[in-house]
C-alpha cells in the first residue's frame, strides 16, 4: 500500500482550504442576494388587514328607471285612471371597500406620499395603526374618501409602492337601509301608543313598567338614530383599507458589512465541520468495509483443510 508523501499533505490541505474559502464566499453572496426567513417580510405571513373595521361607511347613486312598454303600432295607448306618476329615479345605499397592500424600499418617502394624496382628496383617516422599527415598520390606514372620488384616489394609491394586493368591493345596502326605516317607524309608533297609555290612571306598579318599556323602547331608537346616521348624505363616503409595509431590500440596507462577515464565518465553521466529520465518517466506513470484503475473499479462496 502506498504512502503520503509531504506534497500530497499539502495538496490535501490546500484543497480543505479552497473548500473553506469557496463555502465562506458562496455563504456571504448569499446574505446579499436574499434575506433568511428570520428578517422582516410584511404582507403574505401575517395575511392583509387583521385590523378592524369600526367605522361603517355607505354612499348612495340615483339612476333612472327603465320601462319596458311592449306597443304594437296599431294599438292604443292604455290609460289607467288615479294611477301614481312613475318615480323619477330611485336611490341605491351601497358600501364600497377597496383593499390595497402595498410594499416599498423608500417607507418615509412613500408614507409622506399617502398623506398628501389623503389631504388633496379631502379624504378623512378613521382607523391609523403604525408599528416597526426601520427596516420592518409597517402601516395600516382606514380611509373615508368621497364617492365621487373614489376612483381616482384608488388609482392613485397604486402609484405608491408595489402594490401585492388590491380588490374592490361593492356591497348592495338598500334593504337594509329600508328595514331600518320601517323599523324606525315602528318604534316611533309604539313610543307614541306608549307616551299616551302614561296618560291614563293606572296602577303604581303598571307605571313603573311602563316607563321601563318607554325607556327600552327610546333606546332602541338611538342606536337605531346611530345606524341610519352612517347613511346619512353627510357621513357618505366609500371605505379605503390601506396597507404599506417595508419589503425585504428595505430591511437588507440596514445589515452591516462586519455583520455579514461574522455570520458568514460562523455559519461557513458550522457546515465545514459537519461537512469533514462526514467525509471521514464515510472514508473509516469505506475502509473498513474494503477490508472486511478483503478478508471474506481471502476466507473464500482458502482451500479446506484435508
């Protein structure tokens, strides 16, 4: 069997150094090229707007009705006597929510942009939740923008950042805003028939619950006040869920070269190791299974003893 000689050591070591050198460089690309997952990633992780939406906002559009008047070109106008003139035009309650994830390198600069574009619609901010350091901040913004211009300001929203996520959607509330209203009407009525039972004589204890019963009933016509307030054309806007959040080349920026350095070598010893234990494991394994072949062969070529 042949021996090492000195200039093979030194080609082995040469070779243990270059596999070093290559994994230490390779490991320090790496950390330029992609951030690990224990970085800062907003948006897809943690799922869009998790905040919630206290302030219900509605707006209402008026279109014109359609008659479809089937006249045949001999045929008479029908007249219908004490018949109501068709309305005009009839009024839809709607809600608009429009949702837009957004991530950017440039937060202070994006950030700034959101507010003036909110300022230059006159739009109004209901829900504002700011979190992070820099590197990994992250924005969440409920905006109340006029009907009118809604489209406009969701287009220009997009401009701001990569968007990852948008949506719109529209919501029919005119039947719930007509159930609140025979609902109002029924209140007010039984109030009324309540008020004019006070004025009849009675027992105490028949006063006392009655005025319990106008109480309840006088409190459900507040929060009911409440609700139809959202309807009212004063408080009619269309609902923005805004969502900006600093992407990875942001947070990658704030890494210092030493940093890099430090994890680079530290994580270029660790695999090193693992990857020298496991080449000797696997030449010891290798010659110990070459010899132990060596000695079956020889066990099989050996003739019986006589």
């Amino acid at each position: 069997m042949s021996t090492f000689t000195r200039k093979d050591v030194k080609r082995l070591l040469l070779a243990c150094v270059c596999i070093f050198v290559l994994m230490f460089g390779l490991r320090l690309i790496y950390g330029y090229l992609y951030v690990g997952a224990g970085n800062y990633e907003g948006g897809g992780s943690r799922g869009m707007f998790e905040f919630g939406q206290s302030q219900k906002n509605y707006a209402s559009a008026s279109y014109k009705m359609k008659k479809d008047i089937a006249v045949s070109k001999n045929a008479a106008p029908v007249i219908v006597p004490n018949a109501p003139p068709p309305p005009p035009g009839a009024s839809q309650k709607y809600e608009k929510i429009a949702r837009v994830e957004t991530k950017t390198s440039d937060y202070s600069q994006d950030e700034a942009k959101v507010y003036q574009l909110i300022d230059s619609s006159a739009s109004v901010i209901q829900y504002e939740n700011k979190t992070g350091n820099p590197g990994s901040r992250e924005m969440q913004l409920l905006i109340g923008v006029v009907p009118e211009k809604f489209d406009s300001f969701y287009q220009a929203v997009q401009r701001i950042g990569v968007v990852v996520v948008r949506e719109v959607t529209k919501t029919d509330k005119t039947n719930e805003y007509s159930k609140l209203n025979a609902q109002k009407v029924s209140l007010e009525k039984s109030l009324a028939s309540l008020n004019e039972l006070k004025k009849q004589p009675g027992k105490i204890e028949d006063f006392i619950s009655l005025h319990k019963k106008i109480y309840e009933t006088e409190t459900e016509l507040q929060n009911l006040g409440v609700e139809l307030g959202s309807f009212d054309s004063v408080n009619e806007f269309c609902t923005v869920q805004l969502y900006l959040y600093e992407s990875k080349k942001a947070a990658t920026h704030t890494i210092h070269f030493t940093t890099r350095l430090v994890r680079a070598l530290e994580w270029t010893i660790k695999y090193y190791a693992i990857f020298i234990v496991s080449v000797a494991a696997t030449l010891i394994a290798s010659i110990i299974l070459l010899q132990m072949i060596i000695i079956v062969r020889r066990l099989m070529n050996t003739p019986p003893k006589s």
